[in-house]
C-alpha cells in the first residue's frame, strides 16, 4: 500500500514553513481554533486532487504577505499488494 510519509507546506493560507511527519496507522490532526487544521486538509487535497473544496481563486491560497510563492509536496512510500 502507499502511504504519505512526510508533507511540506510553504505559504498555504495561514501556513507558513511546515513540515509535518507521517506515523504509519491514524494520525490525528488537533490544535486550537483558528490554527490551520482544515488549511492543511485542504493543502493536502490541492495536491492530490489539483483542486480546493473550498472555492477560491489561486491567488486565495498565498498567505497574506507573502511573496507570490506557494509550495506544496509529499513524500510517499510504496509499497507492495
């Protein structure tokens, strides 16, 4: 089965430089309100799907801020059926 191991996020929404590790099994994604969890579920749908499932121009996806850079990639291990 292939699996995400490691996610970069650079200036997604209220993200800035993050990188985040990926245990086999569940991962659980908490914070406070207002902190980026559902800005990292929709970064991770942006790369897989291409898309937001929240509309928005692509423009909306650069933090406030920043320079017009947007960076979004994984790691992924594959393995074997």
């Amino acid at each position: 089965m292939t699996r995400l191991t490691r996610t970069n996020i650079a200036n997604f929404r209220c993200l800035a430089a993050q990188e985040y590790v990926w245990g086999p099994g569940v991962n659980l994604i908490v914070g406070a309100n207002g902190s980026g969890k559902t800005s990292l579920l929709e970064a991770l749908h942006v790369l897989a799907t291409g898309k937001s499932f929240i509309p928005a121009t692509a423009r909306e996806f650069i933090a406030r801020g920043a320079v017009l850079t947007l960076a979004v990639w994984m790691d992924v291990k594959l393995g074997r059926r």
